[in-house]
C-alpha cells in the first residue's frame, strides 16, 4: 500500500523556497535549507522540480504580487495604475533573486517565467484595448514595447542603480509613456 500524499505539500515547499530566496537569496538557497523550513524531504523537490530554477520560478508565479486590472477611465490612468502595480513588484525583497534565476533558467524554469510574465502585463493590454475603443488611440500600439518603457525603468533603477522609484518617478514616466503612446505623426 502506497503512502498517503500529503495535500498541502506542494505549498508548504514553494512557502519554504519564497522564504528562503528573500532571507538568503537565490544562489544561497539550497533543497536541504527549502526541506528543513517546509518539514519535507529533499526528495519531496526532487519529485516535483529538476532544478533550483524551476523550484524557485514557481514559487514566484505563486508568491508575486497579481497584477490586478483596473479601468480608470483614461489610457493615462490605466497607465499609471499599471505601472504602481508594477513598482510594487519590483521594490520588495525578491529582485535580489532575479538576476540569479535569471542566469540559472532551464527550458522548463523559462517557459514559467515567460508565462508570468504574460499574465502580469495582461491587464495592461486590456488597458490599451480600452483606449482604442474609447477613441483615446486611433490603432493598437506595439504593446509589448509599451510594456518594455513602462517595466524597463523599473528594473534599471532596483537592479543597476539598486534604487526604489519613488511615487513622483513613477508619475513621470506615466506621463512620459502616455506622451509617447498618444503622440500623432505630424505631416511633413
């Protein structure tokens, strides 16, 4: 007869793996360290992921934040509301951990990160789809290069200039993003 499965297994490992990449960081976090905090056997990962990378990208599609839709009203409101939603994100504890994931993903740990990446800037294009219906834009803009002006400040600032934006910086990229979203071609 087999062994019964413990039902919350699953979450108290990527519980553990969460906690463990924001008290130690990524390239400190081990399987022992995740097993010990979830009362679990090593061999309880080894089941479910190949690789500290897969561990790790799913404890952050089931840690991060959601990114919550929100109809302001105005492409400029959406905007702003996306980005705050972003900057949350990317000012807690966790970015330490990025940049080693990053450079540790395999095929599977991708495939994750890809896909949260997707759901997480999916309330943003239903922002910009709304603008287009509203008449604030005439056509659909490059969405994933409106994604990459508003997400890219973020990321430089925490990662290279290991700085927070501040709420007055997040207004004016806002600003500066809806400019360059709304802006009309000018005949010549």
């Amino acid at each position: 007869m087999g062994r019964t499965r413990d039902a919350d297994l699953e979450q108290r490992l990527l519980a553990a793996t969460w906690d463990e990449l924001i008290a130690s960081g990524y390239n400190a976090l081990s399987f022992t360290q995740v097993a010990a905090r979830a009362r679990a056997h090593r061999t309880d990962i080894y089941r479910r992921w190949d690789t500290k990378a897969q561990l790790v990208t799913a404890a952050m599609a089931a840690h991060l934040p959601p990114m919550t839709a929100v109809d302001t009203g105005s492409l400029h409101g959406d905007i702003r509301a996306h980005l705050e939603a972003l900057w949350q994100t990317w000012s807690s504890d966790w970015v330490e951990a990025m940049v080693g994931v990053l450079a540790d993903l395999d095929a599977e740990a991708e495939r994750t990160i890809l896909a949260l990446g997707l759901e997480r800037g999916r309330p943003l294009r239903e922002g910009i789809v709304r603008a287009v219906r509203r008449g604030e834009l005439t056509e659909m803009p490059d969405l994933a290069m409106i994604g990459d002006l508003l997400e890219g400040p973020l990321i430089h600032r925490r990662l290279i200039a290991r700085q927070v934006m501040t709420l007055d910086d997040l207004d004016a990229l806002a600003d500066l993003v809806h400019t360059l979203v709304t802006a009309r071609a000018v005949a010549s």
